[in-house]
C-alpha cells in the first residue's frame, strides 16, 4: 500500500540454511502481496532476488539500452559480468503465476504468525542448498516464456531475443538453456543465418 504505482519492490532471500517448505512460503507471500513478480537467481545459485510490481516489470533489452545501460548504470553492471541486458534476463527464473504454483498449499508469513522468525533458526546449520535449487528448478521457466505471448506478431524481435538469451546462456555455460533458445529460433526463422549458425552449434554439442 505504501509503493508509488510506478514502484518497484525489492526482496532477497536466501536458499541455504533454508528449509524447502519455508521457501515456499516466502515466495507465496511475496506473490499473494503483488500482482505483478519476477524472481531472479543470484549470480551464485545462493541467492534470490523477488521483484514485485503494480505493472509489468520486465522491460526488452532494446528498452534496458535506452534507459542508460551503455552508461554509468552499465559499467556497474559489467564490473559483475553483466555486460548486456540479456545477460541479466538469464537470471530469470520465473514470474507470478510460476510461483504461486510452486507455493502451492504453503501457508502465508504473518506478523501474526512468525512462521519464518521460528521455523528459520532450525535450519541455520543444514545444508539446504541443493534440494533448495532443484525445487526451484522444478517451477522454474526462465525468461524466455515472459515474452513468448507478447512477441507472437513480432517474429524479428523475438529471433533477436531468443539469439540474445541464448548468447547470455552459453556466457554462463548452461547449454542446455542456450540450445533451447537456439532450437526456439530455428523453429520461428530456419532461414536465418545467424540462427542456422547457432543450430549448427547445438548439433556439434550433441555429437560430443
């Protein structure tokens, strides 16, 4: 009630030390405040950070370049590595209706109930990041779905999306991401020589 409605929220929370039932809780919490969520990884996989909004928040990268990237806004950016705006949507792991599905039935954190203050301190000393991870991977659906329906009429833009992501993926050696994103792109453009490029990459990973 207190953000502007142009605002944005910001919220970190941990993965380890975590138990799997109290991060479903946070992420349900989050998303039951804010009609409009995206959940990022952090550049470790130990970290998330929540973004909750009154209106859509994940801009294109053409808009990310316009509200300054290529300045001081940018070069704080690429001292982590992230020198492109889709190098900081490889980051995203899903939005609103991704998390309430992985909340599912897990009750709210309360002022009233404290469940995280309690329930937090019994896992302080358990390795919990791992099956942390591997639930997120389960509801996670990345960036590209974001912008799947929106770029429907928009076959370039989404080819130059797709080889965008794609490109951040394989910075981060997740080439399971990048060949998904590659193959996308293929489907949409088989003509297109920059993405017959990428498919041909896709195929010498395969033979390997």
């Amino acid at each position: 009630s207190k953000l502007a409605p142009d605002g944005v929220f910001v919220q970190w929370t941990q993965v380890y030390g975590m138990g799997r039932d109290d991060l479903r809780t946070l992420l349900g919490t989050f998303a039951e405040v804010f009609p409009n969520v995206v959940v990022f990884s952090a550049l470790e996989d130990t970290d998330l950070i929540m973004l909750g909004s009154r209106e859509p928040l994940l801009p294109y990268p053409s808009d990310l370049y316009r509200r300054g990237w290529e300045g001081a806004r940018g070069a704080d950016l690429a001292r982590v590595g992230l020198d492109d705006p889709h190098d900081v949507l490889s980051y995203v792991l899903m939005d609103r209706d991704a998390v309430v599905k992985l909340a599912g039935d897990a009750p709210a954190n309360t002022d009233d109930n404290a469940l995280i203050e309690f329930n937090a301190p019994k896992y302080l000393h358990y390795a919990t990041s791992e099956g942390n991870i591997e639930l997120l991977m389960e509801g996670a659906t990345y960036a590209w779905p974001l912008y799947r329906d929106d770029l429907r009429s928009a076959p370039d833009r989404a080819v130059n999306l797709l080889l965008g992501l794609g490109t951040a993926y394989e910075k981060r050696e997740l080439q399971q991401h990048a060949a998904s994103c590659y193959v996308e792109a293929l489907r949409r453009a088989p003509t297109d020589p920059r993405v017959i490029e990428r498919a041909e990459r896709v195929r010498a990973w395969i033979d390997k």
